[in-house]
C-alpha cells in the first residue's frame, strides 16, 4: 500500500512537477519578522481569503438572482426567505464586501507605511493600485443589483457624479447606465460587470500580483536608516 | 541612485537565508487570521444579515439615498463644493490621488523603508487616514443627508402594485407616465378612502363612463393602492398654512423670495422631503438634527396647525 502511494506520487511529480511548485510556493524561505510586525503580513492573504469567500457565496447568489427590473427585487426576496441558508450567504457577501474593502486598505497601508513599494517592487504596487479601483468597482456595480430604494438611489448619485467627469463624463455616464436613464440595461450591464467582466479581470491581475509576490521575495520588515549595515556609505 | 539596488538585493538574499519557511510559520498566521476572520463574518451574516429596503421607485425622488458606507466620505467632501465645483471634487480630486498612489513608486525611489525616515510620506498618510475617518464620521452623523424615513408596509405594497399593473401607462405622478387618465398626485388628495376603494371596484359605477378599466383587485390589493395613493398625495390644507408660515417661520425661512435668511429656502422643500419628515422637523428638530438651529414648535403650535403646515410645504416645488 505504502508502495503504491509512493508510485502515484512519483507518477504525479513526473507529470506535474508539484514537487517543484511546493518548493517555490510554500518551502521557499523569507526574512523573518518579528512580534506584531509579522501579523501585518497576514493582511494580503487574507484579502485573497475573503475575496474567495465573495467568489463562491457570489456564485451560489447568482444561482438564484434574475438581473431584471420587474425580478431583481423579489428574487433576493426569496434567496432572503426561501433559500435553504440563502439568508446567510446574502449576508456573508453583503458583510464580505465590506470586509473585503477594509481589507484591502489596510493591506495598502501596511505596505505604503514600510515603505515596501520601493524597488524591486513597484510592479506589485502598481498592480495593487489596479486591483484597489476593481474592489471599488465591484462594490459599485454589486449594491445597486438588489434593486431597492437605495440601490437604485445611490447609483443615480453616483452615475450622475461620473456624469460630471469634465469632456467624457456624459459619455461615461451613458455607457454605464446603457442609455439615457436608469433602467433595465443599467441593471443588467451592472450585473454582467459584477459577475463576469471583474471577476475576470481581478484574477487577471491577482495572478500578477501573486506572482510578482513570490518572485521578488517578500519585504524584510523595514529597519531605522542609521542602523542599518555599518560602513555602509549610504546607510 | 542605482548603487543601492544591488546592495539592497545582496542584503536580502542574507536575509531569507536566515529567514524561516514559508511553510508552516507565516502560512499559519495567515490561516489563523483567515479563519478568525471567516468566524466574524458568519456571525454577522447569521446576527444582522443583508436588509432589503422598499422596491425602487423611480418616481420617489424624495428618497436621500446613503451610499454604501465607504463611498461615505466621498459624499462628505462633496458638500464642501457647491454647485459647478462638485465634478472637481467628485472626478478631479479622486482621479488625482489615484493617479499619485499610482506612480509613487516612481518618484519615491530612495533606500529609506523605514515610517519613521520618511517623516513626509508618513505624515501625509496619517493625515490622509485621519481626514477620511472624520469624514465618514461627520457624514454618518449628519442626519439631514438620510432622514429615516419609515414607510408603512401597505403603502409599500401599493407602489410595488402601482408598477406591477402598468398604472402608470395611462396616470402621471410626479410628471412620470401617461395621459391617459388624471394626474393622480394632484386629483388623489381630494378624494376620501372609501371613494378611492369604490372606484377600484368598479371605476365607472363612480364616473360614469370612465375609460379606466375594472380591474378586478383582490381587497388587500385594493387596501394597498390606496394607502399608496393617499401617501404621495398632495393632501389640501387650509388657506391658514401660509399665514402660520409668515408667523412663525418666515423670520428665518424663505418662500419665493420672502422672508428671512437664517434658515434655508423652502421653496422647494416638497421636492426633498416627505410631510411625515416635515411634521417631524416642525415638532422637534434636534431629534432629526441634533446640531439644529430651528426651535422647536411642538406646544407652540397645535398638531393640526402642525400637519396643516407640512401639507402646504411637502406641495412646494412638486
Ligand atoms: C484584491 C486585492 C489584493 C490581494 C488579494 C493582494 C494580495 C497580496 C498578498 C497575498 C501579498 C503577500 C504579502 C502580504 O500579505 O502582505 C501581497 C503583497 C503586496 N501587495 Fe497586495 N493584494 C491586493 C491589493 C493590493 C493593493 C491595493 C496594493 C497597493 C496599492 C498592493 C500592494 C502590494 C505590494 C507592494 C506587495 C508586496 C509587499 C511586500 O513584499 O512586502 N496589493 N498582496
Ligand atoms: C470583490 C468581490 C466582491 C464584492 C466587493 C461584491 C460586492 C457586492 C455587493 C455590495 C452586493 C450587494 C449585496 C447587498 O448588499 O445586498 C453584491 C451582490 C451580488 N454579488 Fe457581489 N461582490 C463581489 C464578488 C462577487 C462575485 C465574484 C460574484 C459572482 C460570480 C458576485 C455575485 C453577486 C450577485 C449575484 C449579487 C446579487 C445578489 C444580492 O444582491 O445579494 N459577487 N456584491
């Protein structure tokens, strides 16, 4: 038996080279933080958490919403009240994506205060700005799918207020709403962003953004200038 | 300037070789954190879940909407630009912080990591953290962006029927619809209940010759139309509402022109409130606005003087 197990997983390296993978994911070392410090680090991963939280309560949501005018409202009516747990993963996705936005900001400010922007790592910043607007947009284009007062409501304010974007605003504002006024193509343009075009995108981007992670290493918790390497002529 | 690059990536490669596994040490910190969070947001889905409000109704324009909590402090700072000024704050300003966080990487190059040796960049994040908190802060507080306003179910019920049967294909409210039929904001405050609910019954038994059809509503649904009707209705009020203005109010407010600068023009009042919000604010503003400025009148005026006035401001600028 133990053979046997033993034969699948060289069968398995062969083809997959997990072996090598685990290597460079999870055995591969990084410089050691300390105390408090190092919990800082947990604040990306646990982004990435919630943000696989979103994806699948997302998807389960989506099983039973009908991104129509005449149904949004009494479809999200009955994932609330009929849904077996429907309340609950409406509740997580609604919590989560408040979780998901402070989260991110507090991964931005950890990583803008130490400062580990800096070279070699100004691709995963930037990468990161990217990915901040699209958490944006997904909260933008999610609160206005449940179709009530303040759905609606908050959407004509803020399709209005990138109504007023100088020279491009109108056009903007057009193309979101998909037309001249809020209506049934608003909602479904929001919806299809919501759950096919961001979706795409954000893994697009958190691919990169992991990938930059892993191959720059991740930063060393950031040391006072004048102790850092003496005899240094810059230090 | 580049000289430093390879001495920092020297010192690195020290550092990770003294450093620990990623596995276990930093991936059990970050599964801790995960599940400790993942705890968090089952108990607040399972305690509070997701709320729906009423049904949109693209004709209430008196609803205030509140954006989702974190664009709040974004609605805060459009306050402080009036009028053309708004897109800069709304548009320009954002898109120019985005736009600096974008390329800081390029202009911040230099080796120093360290908070405390980069007093600049420090500081101008701690302030940046500390005006969008009091924002938020200032922009939850301040109830005059979103008065509660409760709605009674059956007149919920009776907007989502309004929709539902297509009224609005021949009857105007708030100048959206057909033409068919009357203007029912206008005409509906006249009637009392039971003539509205014999002419759902049967609206030709009570005009004859109606062109509105028999509809054949069930009792609740008959119930529900007219307490929706009734409630956006302008209701009439007495030719005493304008003359209590010019009493008690005009000292501080305006109304198309007359009348005293303290407060703010009530002209068009009718257009961003609803009469209960007004009945509510005459009775006693600090319990809406705990900053108000406005004394309050419950005991000065009677209620139905009271009502009387909410009537005649909630129809100023429909
Ligand atoms: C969906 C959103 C995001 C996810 C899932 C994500 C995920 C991660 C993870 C897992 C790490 C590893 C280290 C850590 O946890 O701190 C990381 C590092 C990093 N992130 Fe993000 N991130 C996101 C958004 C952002 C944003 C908005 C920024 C900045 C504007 C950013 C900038 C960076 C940088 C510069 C690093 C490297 C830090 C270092 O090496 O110390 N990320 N990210
Ligand atoms: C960064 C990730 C995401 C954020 C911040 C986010 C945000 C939101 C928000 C604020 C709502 C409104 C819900 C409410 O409060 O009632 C919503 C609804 C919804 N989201 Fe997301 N979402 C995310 C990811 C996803 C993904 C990946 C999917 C599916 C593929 C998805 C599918 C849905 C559906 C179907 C709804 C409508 C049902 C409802 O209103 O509850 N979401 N989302």
């Amino acid at each position: 038996m133990k053979r046997r197990c033993r034969a699948v997983g060289e069968w398995l390296r062969r083809r997959t080279g997990c072996d090598r993978v685990w290597e460079t994911l999870f055995a591969r070392h990084i410089p050691e933080a300390e105390g408090p410090t190092a919990w800082l680090y947990t604040l990306g991963s646990a982004t990435l958490f919630i943000f696989v939280v979103q994806a699948v309560t997302g998807a389960l949501l989506a099983m039973n919403y009908v991104p129509s005018p005449d149904h949004a409202y009494d479809s999200v009516r009955f994932i609330n009240e009929k849904v077996l747990c429907g309340s609950f993963i409406h509740g997580l996705h609604h919590f989560g994506a408040s979780f998901m936005v402070v989260l991110v900001v507090l991964h931005m400010l950890r990583v803008y205060f130490m400062g580990a922007y800096k070279y070699p790592r100004e691709g995963t910043w930037m990468v990161g700005v990217v990915l901040l607007l699209v958490v944006i947009g997904f909260g933008f284009t999610g609160y206005l799918l449940p179709w009530d007062q303040k759905a609606y409501w908050a959407t004509m304010v803020g399709t209005n207020i990138a109504g007023q974007t100088p020279f491009v605003g109108p056009l903007v504002s057009k193309i979101l709403k998909g037309g001249g006024e809020m209506g049934a193509s608003t909602l479904t343009r929001f919806y299809a962003l919501h759950v096919l075009v961001l979706p795409a995108v954000v893994l697009l981007l958190i691919g990169i953004h992991l990938f930059l992670v892993v191959w720059h290493g991740i930063s060393e918790p950031p040391e006072r200038a004048r102790r850092r390497g003496e005899g240094n002529p810059l230090g | 300037m580049a000289d430093w690059h390879q001495d920092y990536e020297r010192r690195y490669k020290e550092l990770k070789q003294k450093g620990k596994s990623f596995f276990p040490y930093a991936v059990f910190k970050d599964c801790l954190v995960a599940f400790l969070l993942f705890g968090l947001l089952a108990f607040l889905a399972w305690k509070l879940g997701a709320h729906l409000e009423s049904l949109a109704d693209p004709t209430d324009t008196s609803y205030n909407p509140r954006p989702e909590w974190y664009f709040l402090f974004l609605f805060q700072a459009l306050k402080a630009f009036p009028g053309s000024l708004e897109s800069v704050a709304a548009v320009v300003l954002p898109g120019a912080v985005f736009a600096a966080l974008f390329f800081l990487p390029l202009f911040d190059r230099g080796h120093k990591r360290h908070p405390l040796d980069r007093p600049f960049l420090t500081g101008l994040g701690v302030l940046a953290i500390a005006g969008v908190t009091a924002l938020t802060v200032e922009g939850y507080r301040s109830p005059l962006v979103n008065p509660v306003v409760e709605k009674n179910p059956e007149v919920v019920e009776g907007a989502r029927l309004y929709r539902q049967l297509n009224c609005a294909y021949c009857h105007k409210i708030r100048g959206k619809g057909g033409v068919v039929g009357p203007q029912l904001d206008r005409v509906v405050g006249a009637e009392s209940p039971e003539w509205l609910e014999r002419h759902f019954r049967d609206p030709s038994a009570v005009t004859p010759h109606s062109a509105m059809p028999r509809l054949g509503l069930l009792d609740d649904e008959i119930k529900a139309l007219t307490a929706y009707l009734k409630s956006i209705a302008n209701e009439p009020f007495t030719q005493e509402a304008p003359k209590l203005f010019a009493e008690n109010c005009a000292v501080c407010h305006k109304i198309r022109g007359q009348g005293g600068e303290v407060g703010p023009d009530l002209s068009t009042i009718g257009s961003a409130r609803d009469k209960s919000f007004i009945v509510r604010y005459i009775e006693d503003p600090a319990k809406t606005n705990p900053k108000s400025g406005m004394p309050a009148f419950r005991g000065q005026l009677t209620d139905l003087q009271i009502e009387d006035l909410a009537r005649y401001l909630s129809s100023l600028g429909r």
